[in-house]
C-alpha cells in the first residue's frame, strides 16, 4: 500500500477513537465511531484475497448496523428526554438498545458470531488492531453510560466468558481461538463495569499488552494454526519458551500479570454479595485455560520430527525488531507485583 | 410517544428487521442500511426543527455526509465481492466458517 494512504488511514484510525473518547456528546462520539470504522475497512480489504474480502464484507455489514443502532437509541434518547449528553442519566429503554449496540460492536457474547471469523480473513497485524485498538472506543462508550439495566449486563458477561471458552475448545487456528479468548476476556470487563470501572479498565490495559505479544510471537512464527508452531523451537528457540508464560497469563495464572484483573474482579464481584456470578465466570476460566494448554504444549512442550537442515535457522540474523515485542511479553509476564501501583495510576 | 416519533422508529426498525432477517443479497443489506440511515436524517431534523434548535440543524447534514461515506464503502464492498466470489448472495460468503 502507499505510505501516505496508510498514514492517513492509520491517522484516521487514531483520530476516530480520540474523538469518541473527548466526546461529551452523542453525535460526535457516533462520528468518531464511523471515522474508525471507515478507516480500518481498506487495511482489512489491502490483500485482494477473497478471504480478506469477505471478512471485510461482515465486518462492515455489523459495525454499519450497530453505529446506526446506537445512533438511533440516542435520538430516540433525545426524544425522550432532549437530551443529548454523554454523560446525561439516559431513558432506561435507549440505555438497554444502547447496551445491546455497543456489545454487538465489541463482540459480546449473544451477539459475537462475527468475531471468529473476521478474525480469520485478515492478517496478523490487522488482526491485532481489530482485537485491541479498535475495542477501545465502544468499551469507553460502555463505561460512560454505565448504572443501565444490571441483569442485561450480567447476562452479558456470562454469556460471553461462557462463550469465550466453550467456542476456542475445539479450534486449530489460531486466529479464531484468539477471537474467542477476546470474546472471553471483554465478558470478564463487562461483568465489573456496573459495579467499579476502575477494574474494567485494569482488565483492559492487562488485556491489550497480553493480546499484542501473542499476535507479535504468531506473526514473528509467520503461523495461523496449531501445526506450524511445532516447528517454532528451530526459528526462535527462545520466544518458545517464553510464549507458554503469555499463552498462561492470558489464561490467568497466578505469578503472571494476567492473574491481576481475574484475581480484582473476583474479589469485587463476591464483596457486591454474587457468589454464583463469580463461581460461574471463575470456572469458565478454566475452558479458556484449556485451549491455552494446548497450544502452549504443542508449541513447547512437544519436539517436531524436523530434518538436519532446518534445525539451525534459529543462527540467521532477524530483520524486524524485536523492542516491542520484549516489551510487552515483559509486562505481560511480570506486572502481578506491581498492581496496587497499576491500580492507583488508573484511579479517578 | 408522539405519532412522529412512532412512525420514525417504526421505519428503523423495519430497516433493522431487513437487515437481519431478509439475508440473500448484499444490496438488499446496503439498502436496508441506507433505509435506516434515512430514517435517522428525518428523525435528527424533525428533532431540530420541533425544539426550535437552530444549532442543531446542521447535524442532520452531518450524519447524511457520514452516511454517504459508508453506503460508498459498501457500493466498493459491493463490487470487491463481486469480483473475488463472482456473485453477490450472501450465502456464498462461506469461506471463514469451519
């Protein structure tokens, strides 16, 4: 693609998500929405591959359809109460269409079935925009209007925990277990956004370093399924014995960092008195622990019959950089000690 | 709920059911989306022009260019899988599932 095309588009992609976080007002924050949309459709459709094509098709055909959704519950809002705030209490039935509008945005559970296989038709590296940069506008959005009705919310992080680890069991590509893993860890965020956003947020600043270096160690294995990451011990010996540490703290394992937010939002759900929500979403955990496993065993754990020849490209030079992905499996493995301080930098 | 209001909502909401429920062609989805999207234009200027809001009559020209953007990026989806699938049913974009 020509750099100046995708600078504007990667400019764009970036405005569109700053305006719906500085909106106070329904329209803008729907512009802003658009914008991001609008900008990313042409790095998904960049390979002319009927694959990427159709994953572009279904993205746009669901993302149109919940920005016009939210769009209409606002001016149904503002017919309402003439209101057009963000942070205006909202009528309770546009508050609801909202809730469902944003989820279907996100990819929340009743309403997630694009997800997996958008994620399928594109390449890592969009794919990796999609599932962290592009989740940020509609989870702020979510968080803003946030005292809506409780049961709809619950049932949404319910379903999609549940969801999240029941579809990633039986799949081979690796794109689509990371979709529903993220199907996964947004129910975990929505099921403590009504009671204290402060840990929705934790989760999702945990979430995004953990997602980008699983994708930035698939990409740097140039593999989309299970298979291929047998042969990774001979191209990056090291990264293959760090990715099984991301792979579990993105399951939620103790001395890991993705065992912080698990462990908060467990911790806030049983002090709001719900014990059955938090056993259900704490054993829902251990579907999404299984896929985990096995990918981490089958990239690790097991050694490929390989010939002599293609046993040393571990000794060739690399050409990417390597910063940011030592950055992030860094925090991704090792932030558990510094929580309170997390805590405190994203307190109010 | 005024008849203006209900007659508007009934109107996205017919386009919404189109859009989820009539699924053979992709045009008939982009339409059903510009049916919505032309709902909410009426909804935004009546809303405007019942509350005497003259600050916000411009929104309602504003969502229209926004709406435009994205019924032209779906008239180019339009044509991408048209190229790559050879037709424009909805049923054959089967590719992703498994």
């Amino acid at each position: 693609m020509n750099p100046f095309v995708l600078s504007i588009l990667l400019l764009s992609l970036g405005l569109g998500t700053t305006l719906t976080f500085a909106s106070s007002h329904w329209l803008l924050a729907w512009m802003g929405l658009e914008i991001s949309t609008l900008a990313i459709i042409p790095l998904m459709a960049q390979h002319h591959h009927p694959r990427a094509v159709e994953a572009t098709t279904k993205y746009f055909i669901t993302q149109a359809a919940a920005a016009a959704l939210i769009l209409f519950a606002s001016t149904t809002n503002a017919w309402i109460t003439g209101q057009w705030d963000i942070n205006f209490n909202l009528h309770a039935f546009p508050a609801s269409l909202l809730t469902m509008a944003l989820a279907l945005k996100m990819g929340l559970a009743p309403v997630h079935f694009w997800l997996p296989e958008v994620l399928q038709g594109l390449d890592l590296t969009t794919g990796l925009i999609l599932s962290t940069w592009q989740k940020l506008a509609p989870f702020i959005l979510m968080c803003q209007i946030m005292p809506v009705n409780s049961s709809l919310i619950t049932f949404l992080g319910i379903a999609s925990t549940l969801v999240g680890g029941w579809g990633g069991l039986n799949q081979t590509q690796l794109r689509k277990i990371l979709a529903y893993s993220s199907i996964a860890h947004l129910g975990w965020m929505v099921l403590v956004m009504q009671f204290n956003q402060q840990l929705a947020l934790l989760a999702l600043v945990i979430y995004i370093p953990m997602t980008f270096s699983t994708f930035m160690i698939f990409k740097t294995n140039s593999s989309t399924t299970m298979n291929t990451l047998a042969a990774s011990w001979a191209k990056t010996p090291a990264l293959t014995a760090i990715t099984p540490l991301v792979l579990l703290s993105l399951g939620g394992l103790p001395p890991l960092s993705g065992f912080m937010p698990k462990w908060m939002i467990l911790q806030e759900l049983t002090k709001q008195d719900i014990p059955l929500t938090a056993s259900v979403a704490a054993l829902s955990a251990l579907f999404s622990l299984y896929f985990y496993l096995r990918i981490s065993y089958a990239m690790t754990l097991t050694i490929s019959p390989n010939n002599l020849n293609a046993t040393t490209p571990w000794r060739l030079q690399t050409t990417s950089s390597t910063l940011p992905l030592a950055i992030s499996t860094t925090i991704s493995a090792m932030l558990l000690p510094l929580a309170p301080a997390t805590l405190a930098l994203l307190s109010p | 709920m005024t008849p203006t209001h209900f007659t508007i909502s009934s109107a996205f909401l017919l386009g919404l059911m189109g859009l989820a429920f009539h699924r053979t062609h992709l045009l008939s989805a982009l339409l059903c989306l510009e049916a919505m999207m032309l709902a909410l234009f009426i909804a935004l200027s009546l809303w405007s022009l019942q509350l005497d809001a003259t600050g916000y009559s411009t929104a309602p020209m504003l969502m229209l260019a926004f709406s435009a953007c994205e019924a032209s990026a779906g008239l180019a989806l339009l044509v991408a899988t048209a190229r790559t699938h050879g037709t424009d049913h909805l049923q054959n974009l089967n590719l992703l599932q498994c």
